[in-house]
C-alpha cells in the first residue's frame, strides 16, 4: 500500500498503485496537487528536505557533520539554525504516522 502526505492540508492518504500510474493525481481531502510519497522507512532528513524546510545541500553538510559530532540529525540540524524546534517535532510526528 502506498502512503501520500498532503503537505497543504497534512492528510495521509492510500493508495494501491505508484502517483505517477493514478488517474486522480490531487489529495482526496483537500485537492491539492501537493502530495508527497512517503515509504514506510523514510528517514527524518529527506522527510525535512520534503516538508520544504531545509534543502538537499544543507541536509548534506549537516549529513556529514554528523559523522564527526555522532549527534542526532535532528539535533545538528537545530544547533546549526537550519530547523526550529517545531519544524523537526512536526517532521518526527509525521514520520511516526509512517511507521508499520
């Protein structure tokens, strides 16, 4: 089953089938054509990067800090001011409504 986030409404909606294959592209909820596929064992940073709130370099950089720090990305992520508090509690809220 495959899972969709709207990330203007912030619905979870199903499906059998790829995006890409269906007929009806839009969130079932509220019709926006922001939907993102999310598989069951996404990682916190690419979930951050489609949530919008850092981009692919920063997540990166901050990816590589963490070898060196061995320090949650989450926690790398806040010290270096790329993500507030509230943006990495809603991305691990989400990413826990993903979770088998």
């Amino acid at each position: 089953m495959k899972k969709f986030f709207c990330k203007n409404c912030k619905e979870i909606s199903y499906s059998s089938s790829p995006q890409y294959t269906q007929t009806e592209k839009d969130c079932p909820y509220c019709h926006s054509s922001d939907l993102l596929d999310i598989s069951d064992d996404i990682r916190i940073g690419r979930l951050l990067v489609m949530m919008g709130f850092i981009d692919k370099t920063a997540l990166e950089a901050s990816l590589e800090k963490q070898m060196v720090l061995k320090k949650r990305i989450g926690e790398i992520l806040k010290i270096n001011q790329l993500i507030t508090e509230t943006q990495l509690s809603s991305a691990l809220e989400l990413q826990s409504r993903f979770v088998n």
